[in-house]
C-alpha cells in the first residue's frame, strides 16, 4: 500500500486544514469558490507534499516541476497550498482574499503571488498553457542534456475540472500533446459532476476517458476522491509512462463534508454561508468556532517541503555547476537561455532592404528576418497554424518539433490557433524559449483570449499576422480582416505594429525581440510592397516611435496623411499629386499608436502639430480609434463593413484606397 508519509490522522487533519482554509477565506470575503478546493483537497495534498519538487524559497527554480490549476474559479486551494507549503504567502493573506491590492485575488494571477506559474480562469487556457510548458521541458532537455547531466528533469501538473475539459481550448491541445507524446504532462480531472448550472448531465455526457484515450494520452480513473492509497500510485504510475501525457480521472464530490451542500451547484460560486461553515466543521471534527485554523502539527508536516526543496535545488546546482567545467559553451548558452537576455551583436545579421531591389511583401520580408534572428538567438522557436509557408515562418536552419525530434525549432502547432495562443504562453512561461506563432490575421479571433491573458501577464510572446487587409484578394469577406487590427489596439499591454516595407519589418522584430514587457503583434502584408528609398525619406529606424514624419514639404503643411502598412505607399503616391498642386503635404506613418502613445507629449505634438486641422487618416480597416488623430475636421479612409471576393487590387480601388481618392478627399477637406 502507497504512503503518503504521515499517520491517517494527521493526512486527515492536513486536508482538513486545506478545506477549512479555503471555506473560511471564500466566507469571510462573502464571495468565491469553496467547493471545488473541498474537493480536491485531498490530491493537493498528495501532491505538493509527496510528489511535487519545488523550492517554496525559491518558485523561481529552474528545474522545479510546474503546477497549473486551470480552474483559477479554485484559487483558495492553491493558495491554502502556498501558504501551507512555506511560501511567501501569510494567514494574513488567505484573510483578505479577494480584497483590494491583496496578494490573493480572486483567480491566481502571475507575478502577482509567489509560486503561481500562470494566470487562470478563463477556463481551459490554464490547461493549454501546462501544454506549452511541457513542450518547453522536453525542447530544454534535448537541447542541453547530456549523459550522467539532466539539467532538465521535471514534470508539468495541472488540475482542470469539467469547464475546462468543455472548452474546446482544451481538446485543441489535448490532441497536440497526444501527438507529441509529452510523457512528463500529468492532468488531474476534477470529475465532480457540477458545473454552474447544476449536474453535468445537462450538457456533458461524453466519456472522456475514452477521449483522451483517442488522443493518445495514458488515462486511469480514481473512483474515490478521497482515497490517498489510490491517489498516489496513480500519480506514480502517470510520471512512470514516459512516451505519453497521462491523465488521471479523479471522481471527486464538490464541496466535500458539507451536510447540505456536497454534490450541489450550490457550492460552485458562492460562500457555503456561516451556518453552513459551522455543519461542516463539525461534519469534519473540526473546531465550530475556530476561523482559519492552522494545527501545529498539520503544519509542520507541509513545512517539510521546504527544506526538502531547499536540498533538491542545492543537488541541481551542484550538477550544473559540474556540467559547465565539462561542457562550458553549451552551459553558457543555457543560462543566456533561461535569463532570456538577448546575445551581445545578436541584430548583426538582420537583413538589408534597399529600394533598387523588387517589391516584397512584408510577410516575406519577415520570414527573411525570423531565419536571421533564429542563427543569432538559439532559444527562438516557433511555428504556424498549418500555415507557415504563408506565414514564413519557417525556421529553414531547423527539422520540426516532434516526438523523437524535440531538440528542433519549427512546432506544427496544426489548425489549432485557439491552443496555439495559449501554448506560446506556456512556452514563455516555463523559461528558456522564446516563442512566435503565426496565422493569418482575420483568425487572430481564435486566439483572442490567450493573447489577453498574455497581456494580462506581460509576456514577451510575438505573434506573426499575416494577409492583413481586403487586399488577400479573392478568398473572399470570410477571410479578409477588417475589424482585426483594430480589435488587438485595445487590448491593454499589447503592442500593434504594422510596417509599411521590409525596411521597416526589420526594425519591427527587432522591436518586438527588445519587448521583454509584454506581447507584440506584428501586421504583416499578404502583397508585394514596394522599398521606400530611406536615403530621400526617415529612416525606417524611426518606425520605435511608432509613428513619424516619413516625408514632409519644404513649405508648412497645410494637411497631414496617416496611415499604416501598405496605405502608406498610397499616402505617398496622394502626396505628390497634391504638391503638384501646390498644396504642402506631410506623409505620417503610424506603424504603432501604442509605441506613439508611449512618446513624450513634446514629440507627439511635433509629429501632429495641433495648428494643422486638416489631416486624413488612411488605413484598410475599420475607421474606429483613428478619429483620435484626425481630430473633428478630420477625415478617415476605411472600411466599415465587410469586403468581397475579387482579386486584392480591384478591392483596393474599389473601397477607395488610391491615391486619386485620397487627393479628392483632401480637396473637399481643405476647400
């Protein structure tokens, strides 16, 4: 029979305090999720105290397995387990739960509380991220592993329940991992049977064993939640198949020991209530009248981790210190790796575009520059969602990621950009790499909320859109963006920028590559563009302000264009027939308004001086947001509503993205 190191009675009493714990924060916040904590408490006992190799000194240790709880809504669990297990996490932290500035909000957010590896809630992502995670661990150990060194050697937990199996985020990289075969990926599936609105037979009635089963993954069920003779060899048995992820169906019973509300939905959303709390401590043994109880014993049991992390650690620097004496390069580049500091000259050999050279669309442009980054930067990795000879983002020096090959760079992420998103996250978040992930850009709404929550984190993910406009032409409205770009500039913390050349496609990864404070999204065109002659024009170096006077009249100007990406070319081609007669024309590229806003007032008002009320935005989206520049007097060429199918250039002239347009409109401005 398994051991859970310690007597019946004092397991009993550890996950009690567990559960305790949890109800008392959710009740004296009068809000959150007690059920679920109750429930699964007796796994996350098991696993922080048997199973887990962590460092509660240091959550930062790179070798530390990664817990994910992807139902955040069960974030008092966790943090009951942090507090417990000697983080830098108080009592007096689990009391103020939920409140104002409090390290203990109401779904775990990263860098935000000690030990917490990413932010879940949305259900499913935290799922997907464990994903990504994984994938990280395996690239990492067939990178630098070498006989008698694994530097890297540690697993991926996540507890998920029934939303996150319901959202199809999940089944995206479920299926991804099966197929990559990430032996050191372990699930537990709160199997309690309640969502919101009550049983699970109203909605869900799949086997999800045999599901998991079809995704090649190693699947065992734990009819007993409680059990911990059958929780732990379950556990042992997942991290013993190493060819596939294991997932563990764990029948739990919500808000366990509660007499009136065990099993009920009741217990999902919203405080067991102050009679309620007092039934089930009783029902527990547990003192009526005690509020956040901690025995001395239960906790000098879960303060063993400490010191047994802090040993673990100590054991995994020895072996990295004698790994750098044998193999001093590869140790190098492994710590660069994990500090995600970019190489000294790593920008050296980005290439150089020059106007005699034939027009390039920026998507080529950038696959041009990826492949010099990736001979620069050993940690970038990335890949498409079965589009990567559209997107260019094939890394041509590498074989693909695949089980047996994890060592290589380019991941066939499959038309799965939903888990594609949250997987790039899971990279960033494990340390080590340094991913992009490419798709066209009207599908960017598949990934919308693993870019929010990568905003959210401040990860320094790069997403790579393509076919950015009603310039794809002949695919039709089902696949030209329209309101794309303009939906990505409001999310927080998201840096948009669409470059006009290859020129300035260059200085935009370069940009992104020196983002180490949140996500970047590069808008990139679908056709040929031509080279803009930086010798008559600004450099394209100036595309970091985000937006800059490209070209100007030797007079002042009497009207301003902006625009972004290709309508750039098009400003031009209106600016000089408007000089020609004899109106004075300033050309601002507005690559990225977030870079903009980011400038000094001084310089924003020298780029757009207040004194010129005449300007004309154009940008092939949808006009909203560009009203802030153009000011009342203003007028923006865009498209509100959705295109058509034809071939790109006849969409470009008939939505009126021509010079000739542009001049008629600046005429009835200025008249």
């Amino acid at each position: 029979m398994a051991s859970t190191g310690c007597s019946e009675g004092l397991s009993d009493t550890c996950i009690n305090t567990i559960r305790t714990l949890s109800m008392d924060a959710v009740q004296k916040a009068n809000s959150g999720h007690p059920g679920a904590p109750m429930g699964l408490a007796p796994a996350g006992f098991v696993l922080w105290t048997q199973i887990l190799k962590h460092n509660p000194e240091n959550p930062s240790w790179p070798d530390r397995d990664r817990f994910v709880l992807s139902g955040g809504h069960a974030s008092m669990l966790l943090y009951s387990l942090l507090h417990l297990t000697g983080y830098c996490l108080t009592l007096d932290d689990l009391k103020n739960f939920r409140q104002w500035e409090s390290r203990t909000p109401g779904h775990p957010e990263f860098r935000h509380t000690p030990g917490v590896e990413t932010t879940t809630g949305p259900l499913g992502q935290g799922f997907a991220n464990a994903v990504g995670m994984a994938m990280a661990e395996r690239h990492l150990a067939a990178q630098y592993n070498r006989p008698g060194f694994s530097l890297v050697d540690h697993h991926t937990y996540v507890f998920c329940g029934d939303g996150d199996m319901m959202e199809g985020v999940s089944a995206e990289a479920a299926s991804l991992a099966g197929h990559l075969g990430l032996g050191k990926l372990i699930c537990i599936y709160d199997d309690n049977h309640i969502s919101i609105e009550g049983s699970t037979e109203i909605a869900f009635t799949e086997d999800a064993a045999r599901r998991f089963e079809a995704y090649n993954w190693h699947v065992q069920k734990v009819a007993n939640g409680n059990d911990l003779q059958a929780i732990l060899p379950a556990v042992r048995a997942a991290q013993a198949e190493t060819q596939k992820p294991s997932i563990i169906l764990l029948r739990t019973h919500i808000a366990c020991g509660s007499p009136n509300k065990q099993d009920s939905a009741a217990a999902h959303g919203a405080p067991l209530g102050e009679e309620e709390v007092r039934l089930t401590k009783r029902n527990l043994n547990w003192p009526d009248d005690a509020s956040f109880l901690v025995p001395e014993e239960a906790l000098a049991h879960f303060r063993k981790c400490v010191e047994k992390g802090k040993s673990a650690e100590a054991g995994w620097r020895q072996l990295v210190a004698s790994y750098a004496l044998k193999y001093p390069d590869a140790a190098a580049q492994f710590q660069a790796a994990l500090n995600g500091k970019l190489p000294e000259g790593w920008d050296k050999s980005l290439p150089v575009f020059t106007p005699d050279q034939k027009p390039v669309a920026t998507r080529a442009a950038s696959g041009k520059v990826i492949n010099a980054i990736a001979g620069t930067v050993p940690w970038l990795m990335g890949g498409s969602a079965d589009l990567a000879p559209s997107n260019n983002t094939l890394i041509s020096a590498s074989g693909d990621f695949q089980k047996g090959s994890y060592d290589q760079r380019n991941i066939r992420f499959g038309v799965r950009e939903h888990a594609m998103g949250s997987i790039l996250s899971g990279l960033t978040l494990h340390g080590g790499i340094r991913p992009f992930g490419g798709t066209f850009l009207v599908f960017a709404d598949y990934m919308r909320p693993a870019i929010r929550l990568a905003a959210l984190m401040k990860l320094p993910v790069i997403y790579v859109f393509t076919h950015d406009s009603i310039a794809v032409g002949e695919d039709g409205p089902t696949h030209q963006p329209v309101e794309h770009v303009a939906s990505l500039r409001i999310i927080p913390g998201l840096t948009v920028i669409r470059p006009a050349d290859a020129s300035e496609t260059v200085v935009a990864w370069k940009t992104a590559m020196e983002n180490v404070s949140g996500p970047t999204a590069l808008i990139l065109s679908r056709q040929n563009l031509p080279i803009l002659d930086r010798a008559r024009y600004a450099p394209a170096q100036n595309l970091t302000s985000g937006a800059y006077v490209l070209s100007d009249s030797a007079k002042p100007a009497k009207l301003i264009i902006l625009a972004s990406g290709a309508e750039v070319h098009e400003a031009f081609g209106a600016a000089k027939m408007l000089e020609e007669k004899g109106i004075a024309v300033r050309v601002v590229n507005m690559a990225s308004w977030e870079l903009f806003e980011a400038m000094p007032p001084e310089y924003r008002k020298e780029v757009l001086p207040p004194s010129v009320a005449a300007r004309i935005a154009v940008e092939a989206g949808v006009s909203m947001g560009w009203e802030r520049y153009v000011g009342p007097e203003g007028v923006v060429i865009g498209i509100d509503r959705f295109g058509a199918s034809a071939p790109g250039s006849t969409m470009l002239k008939k939505f009126g993205f021509t010079p000739e347009n542009i001049v008629q409109k600046a005429l009835q401005i200025l008249s």
